[in-house]
C-alpha cells in the first residue's frame, strides 16, 4: 500500500503563510492571484478557451495567458473589455 501525501492548496498556504518573507510576497500578488483566479473561473464558466476569450476581446490568447499566470499588468481598458465579455463589473478599490 503506497502512502500519500495530499493536502489541498489552502492548507499548504495557511502554512506558508506563517513565514513572514513568504507572507510578504503573498501579500504583494495577492491582486494579481485574486484576478488571474476570477478571470480562469468566469473563463471556464463561460465554457472559453483563453484563445477565444482573446478573439472576442480583441487581443491575443498571449496577452490572455499572461494575465491568468500572473505575468502581465494589465490596463484599465482591457480590464474593462474583459468584464463586460463576462458581464460582469468592475470594482477597483483601495483597502
């Protein structure tokens, strides 16, 4: 009987977290691992694949794939463009 180790996403970053370097970082991409997140669900809700959410929005399935890997930053415009392809708001806020 092989013996696996599994724990889910949450635990292992609830342990993480308990680093302060690795807390700091977390806390610095946090805003992009929040949008990459919601864009990859509204995406695979809507049933798109990243190269026809670009061509909807009038970009490149690249631009699509940085942003869900958290490789891009973003301009307000294509922000806007993507909310709407998923009828959805935008909500920007300082906390």
């Amino acid at each position: 009987m092989k013996n696996k180790l599994m724990y889910t996403f949450e635990e292992d970053l609830k342990k993480r977290l308990k680093s302060p370097s690795f807390r700091k970082s977390w806390e610095e991409s946090e805003p992009e691992y929040l949008l990459a997140k919601q864009m990859i669900e509204k995406r695979l809700i809507q049933k798109l694949s990243q190269r026809q959410l670009a061509k909807k929005i009038n970009t490149t399935q690249a631009v699509i794939s940085h942003l869900e890997t958290m490789n891009a930053n973003p301009s307000l415009q294509l922000l806007k463009r993507i909310a709407s392809e998923f009828n959805s708001r935008l909500t920007i806020r300082f906390s």
